[in-house]
C-alpha cells in the first residue's frame, strides 16, 4: 500500500460511485509486484463512510504484493478504478 486518504468526491468519481459530489470517499493507491517487480500502480476510491477505519489502518506489516485489509464486506460494487478501460 503507497497511501490511504479521505478526499471529498469529484463529480466524475461521484458519479460512479452513485454519491452526491463532495462525499468524502478513500483513495487507496497501491503498487501491484510481479516476481517481487513492480508492476504498475492501482488507485481506488471507495466511499468513507461505508469503510470506517479504513483510512486508519496500519498496512505496514502487510505483504506488498497483497496488502491485508481489515475484515469488510465486499464493496466491489462501490469500487471505481480510473484506469480501467
């Protein structure tokens, strides 16, 4: 994990996401290893308040190639990654 963050919601990620622009969500930027290389760098934003914590979790002792999350649900359906096609 390279950064966890709250920021308020753009209008293109609020509108992905279903949430009113200015909804504070988490951008989670993460580096993806290949063979211990890296690999590329993903960006999520998920909604906050969904996620509490979250944005206070401590990934340090987290393998890089699969950072542990804390226990939640899955939010696939919230997920917005700008660099997908």
């Amino acid at each position: 994990m390279i950064s966890v963050s709250r920021v308020e919601s753009d209008d293109q990620i609020a509108g992905h996401l279903g949430l009113e622009p200015g909804t504070p969500v988490l951008r989670l930027e993460r580096l993806r290893l290949r063979n211990r290389q890296p690999l590329g760098v993903t960006v999520r934003h998920l909604p906050a308040g969904e996620l509490p914590g979250l944005a206070h979790h401590d990934f340090s002792d987290a393998p890089r190639s699969q950072p542990r999350a804390p226990p939640y649900p899955s939010t696939n359906r919230h997920t917005h990654n700008p660099q997908a096609p």
